[in-house]
C-alpha cells in the first residue's frame, strides 16, 4: 500500500465529515487507507464515526483523551502504508493537491517531511505557506506564496511546517521517534521537524499543493497551553533556534533602517549587509546576540506566567550571585539642567544611561516634552530622538511634535548578567551645534569677521535642544528617574530597593555571648522592621565569648546577596576579614563597619583598620565624635534599637533572689574589662549607702557577671569586694537574652557607675524596662539619661594610669563620685514615687529614642544616600 491518510478527531463530526468526502474526490490512482482515531470523542460522534468504518476507512477509538501526538502515533503504528499523511479534520482537500506532494518522494532522497500551502476557508487567504523562526526567536507562519510562479519553483525548503497538513515516510517516522507526546496539541510537529533537520533531511512545502483549512476550528486556542509547549521547544531546540533566528537577523535589520535610515550604524551595517547578500555565509554574531536575549527574556516570562514566581523569587532565580554596584546605580551622562529646573534636562547631543546588572528591565520607556520656538531663528525647526539599548535595537522618533511625548521600548534585548547601556541621540540639531561650536572657539579670533562672529554667538546657549526636556525613564512601566522631581538626584530609591536587590548582609557573632555579638542581633532586628533585604552572615573571625544557639540561628546564611556589609567587628580584627572570610565576601560591595569604642580618642595606631571599608556606623555621636577626627571615611551615628517583650511577672525565685527587699542591680561582662566597666565603684556606692545603717536588712545588690573562667584574676578581684557586703547576690553565669531581661525586670533600681561607655546597651535595656538607672554622667549614655529620666552620677575625667586592653596609658576616662551615687541609692529606696517617676520617664525617651520602627528608619536613609551617590 502507498499511502495511509491519519485523521485525529475529537467531536465535531460535520467538519470531520466534510475533510472526508473531499478527501475520497481528490485521491486517485494510488492504493490508500484512512485512518480515523477517535480521541475519545462523546458518544454521539463516536456512534457517527462508526458508520464511516467501510472499505478503506478504519476508526480507531482512544480510551481516553489523549491529544493530537498520540493520535497520529496510534494511527501510524496502525498504518500499512509507505507514506503517512497527516492531516487535520478540519481541512478540506482541494483537487490537485495530493500528487506535488507525492512527487517530491519521488524527487529528493534526503526529504524528511512535505507540507503544503494551506488557505484560510473563510477569508480565503494563505495561513500557511512554512514556519519559521523570526529574529527575535518567534515562531512564525510564512503567509504569502512562496513564489510567484509554483511549476518554476514548485518546492520551498522552511524551517519546519505544520502537522495540519503534511507527509512522511512511514520507516522515517518510526527511525526519528515519531510524534513528541511531551507536547500537548502544539509545537510537535515544529519538534519533529527539527529532529529531522538536524539528521541531515529536507522539509519542505510544496507550493502546487492548495487545501483549504478552517483554523483551529477542532481544538480552539489555548494561549497558556500553547507557551508551555513553546517553553518545551525553546529548551529543547534553543541551539538551533538561535542559529535560525541569526539568520533571520540581517532582513529585519536592513528593512527597519530603509524606514529609519538615521538609525544607521556601521558596526550594524557590516554585519547585516553581506549576509544579508549571501556574501557570508556564518550567522550573524549581532543577530545571536539578540536571539539569545529574547529567548532569555521569554524564559524569564515563562517563570512568571507558568510556573507563577512571584517578582521576588523572579529575581532571586535571575541574579543569583549577582551584586549590583551601589555606587554605580542608574549613571547618566550628557543631561543638562536648564534656568528652569523643574523642566527637567536637556541633551547637546547624546546622554547614556547604565542599568546596572541585578537590576531587571523587560521594557524601558523615556518621556518629557518639546516646547514651541520662538520667533529666534536658532531655535527654529524639527527634533527628535533616536534611542538605542545596548546598541542592539534602535529607535528613531523623528520628528516628534511639540509638547509631551512618550517613547517606549516594549521588549528591549537585556542582558541580565551585565550592565546594560541606554544611549539617545538628539536629532534635528546637528547643523546649530556646529553653529555653537564654532562660536566657542571663534569668540575672541580675530580673524573672523565680527559679524560673522557676532551671528554665531546667538548659537551658544543651544536654546534649539532646550526645547527638548527629558523628564524621567521608567523600568517595567516603572519610573525609575525623575528629572523634574529632584533634577539632580533623580533616583527613585523606592525602584532601585524593590528592583536591584538593596539590602544589607550583617556579618557578625550571633551566637556570641558578648556586647558586640549582641550588637549585630540588633542590626538583624532593626532590619527587620524596615524596607530592606537583609542576610545574617555568621562572622568566622575567632571569638573568646562562649556561643549559644538563639532566635537568629535558624536564619543564619553564607550567601551575603547583598551589595552591602555591615560588618559588627572590633577594629583591631578588620583586617582579618578576608583571611577569614575570602576576598569575595567584601569584593564589589560597599562595606561598612559597625564600630564602639569608649574613649574620647580614637587610637593612631588603629587608623590602618579603616583600609577594609567604605564607611563607619556607631552607636552614639561620643563614639563618632571620637572616631571621626581619625577617619578618612564618613561616620554615622546609628544608635542600638532597644525594644523587646517586656518580661511579665516575678522572676526572683528564678535567680534565688529575695522578695522583700529592694534590690540594686548591675551587669557586665569581665571580657569586656573590669576596670572600665567599674563594679567597684558600685559595690562602694551601696557600702557609703547602706551599711552599718538601720534599712541595710531592707535591700540589696545584684552583681551579674560571666567569663569568669577566662578572668580569674578580676573575678577574684570581684568577690573580695563583695565579701563585706551584707546582701550581695552574685550571678557568674550565661544567661540568655531573654533571662537577661526577666533579671532585669526583677530589680528596683538599675547602677551602672561606668569610666566610659560606647552605648550603655543595659544601661538603655533597664530604662527601657522602667527602672530608675544610677549612672556616671559621662560617655554615651549621657546622650539619653538625664537628670529628667534618672540619675547621673558626678565624675572626675582622671587619665589612664596603667594600660588595660586597648585602653592605653595616659588616655582619659571617669572616675564616678561614689558618694553622689550612694546619695541616690538612699533617695530612690526612700521615694518611691520619685524612683517609679523616673522609671516612667525612662521608658519614654528610649521608646522614643531608639524603637525598632525610628532605627530602621535611619537604616533605610542612609542606604538611600549609599545608593544615590554618583
């Protein structure tokens, strides 16, 4: 048998019905079968389908629905003949079609499979004559004659032809694999005529073969359906896709620039032109370029269409180990301001934009206005625009017409992994620039006739191009410059935030149980509460606190994501950073150091630890104000944020503590230097205050202290200045933060009778928990306890007499006057209404000081200001 007829149906019997009876008229003088598989259709075009199964038509029925592949695969296993023809049901076979494409079995031995030129029944137009695949990676239908005269030229060769109507030897269908079942009614006749491309065999369309095809009348459109199958095509074929695409490249090209001859370009023109003449042979390298960024950019649709990401998780997948260069974000050059700022900019010639990698842009649009000429005759004529991104796709606008205008590139071809380039070109005043140009440099020779030189001068000012006015670009319909808003910083943060992955890892100890460890767990809660991105990277220096599992580790990462550090580190382990942690950590980032140091002058010898970063954050304007003298960086102030669930109820009983007195309480930690942390000045003030007197039964004092096993000495130091004590409490051991704070809740006043502080992080916690603090009135925490919020302790600056740690001989810290702090310890356990009051007082400032919500805040402006600078 020569041929066998495969006809898939699913319903519609008339149409099916119709294909039939044309096909019987219009076969002749060959041995043939029809096969009809029915794909599972109702019973009702079952029962009809059934009395077509005569002679040389048989009905094969699918149990279920199973689409248009593995119909035709069903019927060519069933099929006896040499040649399958797959047809649609919805077609209708005109005389004369069937033998052209018979004959080219006959004609070329490598021919892999036969389409024909398909017209629209209802309009009577070509639908399909070939596909091909366009130069922006489109699948296309070619849909006018292939050629003029079909018998001259009665064979096209295409990059693939549809399955609605086609041939192809039986043994070659079944050696190539048959019909692709991945694909649901799409795409797998495109795929399998790539299959055979790539073997080496023909696909062609036979130009003398006309059938009339009602379109998509059998299974509809399904646009969701028909991009999943395309996404299978692309990723399977995106090799030859591309290559296909090249070669399309060079057409388009030319045909756009007859239209728009100034979008011209040499580089552009080289590479189109002699392909474009069959001089040259090789894809275009230009045309690639593009194919490979559309198919990209439709990869990047996909992931949002069919498998739903969200814009976040879009952009984590697109611009994985992607860093954006804060500094360089959004740069422009060639952009003027005018007399009139809030007109926005105006170009002399050409301005560019950079869209730096990790920046996301599908589409890109600028817009602004043109303003009427005046009577002037340099300011006379047409302007326009000429846009051109990555110089890969131009744009001309010309001319435009007087006032706004809006120019946008809907598809533009981004390269997500690099920085991307915007340029535009002012048309229309290439003759008045070289009018301005001569008049510079002719000003003042003389040799120029002064009338001449005088007409000139009437040029200079280039009031012809300030006639256009940018007034911003939008990303994604987005904007992301304005130029009338703010003309000279015009970013619009809020874009580059959502857009260009802004945030900030924190590299620190957030297991550690010291100050600076606790210091980096704040930066993550004050990130918490803002805008921004954040990553908490576990710091690998070496650290001597001991290390306990909290809230934070879960969210611990090595990742770093972000174009910002904030590295909580002591100065003085700075440049261990990339011994720890590798170069890469700190490599085109922007790096700040988070830093507390309790002394009025900032070490010479630490000047070399600025070399790692960018910037300085600190605690309080003490620690800046001594820093900033030293540093040739700049130096923020970015205070701690102290806000937490306050604990609710008595937890004495926890920490062994008494119910019945009045407890004064003080924290520290003996790696963080006993003589500057001073418990004895505390342990004297309670001596002056209580004892040998009546109340002394009536209160008491909590000493809480750990890394005693590292301090012996100090330790040591500690409990024999206890040992007269009547009451003393002393805690030596971890606590978490938590207890922590339930210890603090538990004492009536809070002491803290300190030579120096960076911050004063318990000091803030106690008044935060509305305790009335005692506390030397000097270093940081005077800038937030004063006389109105509690206690401040006179103090004599007295200078270091022997170096302890980093805190050398001969600099100054303070000595607290005892007596005046045992004065208040007798006051507030006295008064209590005047200690409650203070309490009160003190919740209030650093509630207001020092929320989450307020640091945030001052989180998010200064990295607005990071991002902004040019």
């Amino acid at each position: 048998m020569r041929v066998s007829f495969i006809i898939p149906v699913y319903g519609n019997f008339p149409i099916t019905k119709v294909c039939i009876e044309s096909l019987e008229k219009t076969v002749s003088g060959i041995e043939y079968e029809i096969i009809i598989v029915d794909d599972a259709s109702d019973e009702e075009t079952r029962s009809k389908l059934l009395t077509l199964n005569r002679g040389n038509i048989r009905v094969i029925r699918n149990d279920t629905n199973s689409g248009y592949s593995h119909s035709n695969n069903v019927g060519a296993r069933a099929a006896q003949g040499e040649i399958l023809f797959l047809l649609n049901n919805d077609l209708e076979l005109l005389s004369g079609w069937l033998e052209p494409m018979l004959r080219a079995f006959d004609k070329f031995e490598d021919l892999g499979i036969i389409g024909n030129i398909q017209h629209n029944a209802e309009t009577s137009e070509i639908d399909h004559a070939g596909q091909y695949i366009d130069w922006d990676t489109e699948l296309k239908h070619h849909r006018r004659a292939n050629t003029q005269n079909p018998k001259r030229n009665p064979y096209t060769k295409v990059h693939a032809i549809t399955g609605a109507c086609c041939a192809i030897r039986k043994d070659l269908y079944q050696e190539i694999g048959e019909l692709d079942e991945a694909y649901v009614n799409g795409c797998e006749d495109i795929d399998l005529c790539f299959r055979l491309l790539r073997r080496g065999f023909k696909v062609l369309v036979s130009n003398e073969s006309i059938v009339k095809h009602w379109v998509s009348s059998t299974r509809g459109k399904t646009s969701i359906n028909n991009e999943r199958n395309f996404r299978l095509l692309q990723r399977k074929w995106k090799s030859e896709i591309l290559q296909f695409a090249s070669y399309k490249w060079p057409e388009f090209y030319l045909s756009h620039l007859r239209s728009n001859y100034k979008a011209f370009d040499l580089k552009l023109f080289k590479d189109a032109f002699p392909r474009w003449l069959t001089l040259t042979k090789s894809p275009s390298p230009t045309g690639l370029e593009v194919a490979s960024l559309r198919s990209d950019n439709r990869e990047r649709h996909w992931y949002s269409t069919l498998d739903e990401l969200s814009d976040e998780d879009l952009k984590k997948k697109e611009y994985e180990g992607i860093i954006p260069n804060i500094k360089k974000l959004f740069d422009y050059h060639g952009l003027f301001l005018g007399k009139d700022e809030s007109k926005g900019l105006w170009i002399r010639e050409k301005a560019s934009f950079t869209i730096p990698k990790g920046v996301l842009a599908t589409s890109v649009t600028l817009f602004g206005d043109i303003a009427p000429a005046d009577e002037k005759e340099e300011e006379q004529g047409k302007l326009g625009l000429l846009v051109s991104f990555n110089n890969l796709e131009k744009r001309v606008c010309y001319p435009l017409k007087d006032g706004k205008f809006e120019i946008k590139l809907d598809t533009v071809p981004y390269k997500s992994r690099e920085d991307n380039y915007l340029e535009i070109t002012l048309l229309g005043v290439s003759k008045t620039n070289a009018y301005a140009y001569l008049g510079r440099i002719f000003k003042n020779t003389t040799i120029v006739p002064q009338k001449i030189r005088n007409s000139l001068q009437k040029y200079r000012e280039q009031s012809k191009n300030q006639r256009l006015r940018l007034h911003g670009l939008k990303l994604n319909d987005e904007l992301a410059l304005d130029f009338t808003l703010n003309p000279t910083s015009p970013t619009i943060f809020e874009f580059i935030k959502r857009y260009g992955n802004i945030g900030i890892n924190v590299v620190g100890w957030f297991e550690g149980n010291l100050g600076i460890g606790e210091s980096a767990r704040l930066s993550a809660k004050t990130l918490k509460e803002s805008s921004l991105g954040y990553n908490l990277t576990p710091c690998k220096l070496n650290c001597l606190a001991s290390q306990s599992k909290n809230k934070y580790s879960e969210e611990l990462s090595s990742e770093n994501p972000y174009p910002i550090n904030l590295f909580h580190v002591d100065p003085a382990q700075s440049l261990d950073i990339d011994h720890h942690h590798g170069e890469d950590l700190r490599k085109l980032r922007y790096n700040i150091a988070y830093w507390a140091w309790e002394l009025p002058e900032f070490p010479d010898s630490w000047i070399k630890y600025f070399k790692p970063f960018d910037e300085i954050w600190v605690p309080s304007n003490f620690v800046r104000d001594s820093i900033a003298t030293k540093s040739p960086l700049p130096v923020i102030t970015m205070p701690h944020c102290i806000e937490f669930e306050r604990p609710q109820g008595d937890f004495r009983e926890q920490f062994n503590l008494p119910k019945d007195k009045f407890l004064f309480e003080f924290i520290y930690d003996l790696n963080s230097y006993q003589e500057r942390k001073n418990p004895k000045a505390v342990i004297d003030a309670f001596r002056i205050a209580f004892s040998g007197s009546e109340i002394e039964s009536d209160v008491g004092l909590v000493i809480k202290t750990h890394s005693a096993d590292r301090n012996r000495v100090a330790y040591n130091e500690l409990l024999n200045e206890l040992k007269d004590i009547r009451n003393a409490y002393i805690i030596d051991k971890t606590l978490s933060r938590e207890d922590v704070y339930k210890l603090l809740s538990c004492c009536d006043s809070y002491v803290s009778l300190h030579r120096s502080e960076g911050f004063g992080l318990s000091v803030a916690e106690a008044m935060y928990l509305k305790k009335p603090v005692i506390s030397t009135a000097w270093s940081a925490t005077t800038e937030y306890l004063t006389s109105e919020n509690g206690c401040p302790v006179y103090l004599e600056l007295v200078k270091i007499k022997k170096t302890q740690g980093p805190y050398q001989i001969g600099q100054i810290w303070a000595n607290a006057d005892v007596s005046h702090a045992a004065e208040y310890m007798r006051r507030l356990f006295a008064d209590r209404t005047f200690a409650e009051g203070l309490g009160e007082q003190a919740a209030a400032t650093v509630e207001k000081l020092f929320s989450a919500k307020r640091i945030a805040q001052l989180y998010e402006k200064r990295v607005k200001a990071i991002s902004l600078w040019k």
